[in-house]
C-alpha cells in the first residue's frame, strides 16, 4: 500500500481547537492515515491512500469543519 502526502495551506487556524477540530473531522475520513496540523504555519498535512480516497474530499471535509483550505 502506498500513500500521498499533501499540505494545504488553511489561513484561518488560529489556535489548537481549529487544530483539534480538523484533526476530529479529518479522522473520520476512511484512507486518511495521518493528520499533522501546524497552528504557526496555518498548515493540514495529511498522508491517505489515494485508492480509498481523493484530495478533493479531504479539501471539502476541511470546508465542512468550518475552515477555508486553499487548494
Ligand atoms: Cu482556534
């Protein structure tokens, strides 16, 4: 099995419960591996299986916890 990383750059984390937050939604995603959520640098890094998912849903499930990723 091989994964993907991918960073987006999410302007309006401000502290550790958007961070939290993020994390929480992000988790329930099946394919989704690991979540590493940088308060300082507003980054979501996420690794997944891009067999079970794609970027694209991992974007909009960043939109759904109430936060503007840029793609
Ligand atoms: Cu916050």
């Amino acid at each position: 099995m091989s994964t993907i990383q991918h960073r987006w750059h999410v302007p309006d984390i401000e502290c550790g419960a958007c961070a939290d937050a993020i994390k929480r939604s992000l988790s329930e995603l099946s394919g989704v591996k690991l979540i590493s959520v940088q308060v300082e640098a507003k980054t979501v890094e996420v690794e997944y299986d891009p067999q079970l998912i794609k970027p694209d849903a991992i974007f909009d499930r960043i939109e759904e916890a109430g936060f503007s990723p840029e793609a």
